[in-house]
C-alpha cells in the first residue's frame, strides 16, 4: 500500500466526502494499485478499491478507480 498526495479541484472532493462521486480517472504516473491510499489537500484519506487501465478505449496510461472505505478525516 503507498499513500498518493493528489490535488484535486474542491468541488470535486467535496462530491467524493459526500458519496455522489466513487469512481476517478486519472493519469497514471504514480503507479496505482488497488489498495493504495489517496491523500487530498484537506487531509482526507481514500482506498482503491478497483482499478483498470483504459488502454482498450483509447487513454493510454490512464487509469480508472473506484474510490471508497474514509480512511482519515
């Protein structure tokens, strides 16, 4: 498991602390893995819960993840 510091637009993390927003699309330049732990600005913490490679639609080196399971604040 490895912790990612992420920026993230606060509209958008305020749609993930409230629920309507579980899954991400990001570029993979930190080697993701499920379990893995996402760190955003305001000190909250999220697991990868799944994650898949979007190669096969025509993102190269993106990755899509589900996103859950608080870990911090």
């Amino acid at each position: 498991m490895k912790e990612h510091q992420l920026k993230i637009k606060q509209e958008y993390l305020e749609a993930i602390k409230s629920g309507k927003k579980t899954w991400e699309i990001r570029y993979n330049d930190r080697n993701y893995h499920e379990g893995d732990v996402l760190v955003f600005p305001d000190g909250s913490k999220y697991m990868i819960t799944y994650l898949i490679p979007l190669d096969s639609i025509g993102l190269p080196n993106f990755v899509g993840m589900t996103i859950g399971k608080v870990i911090g604040k």
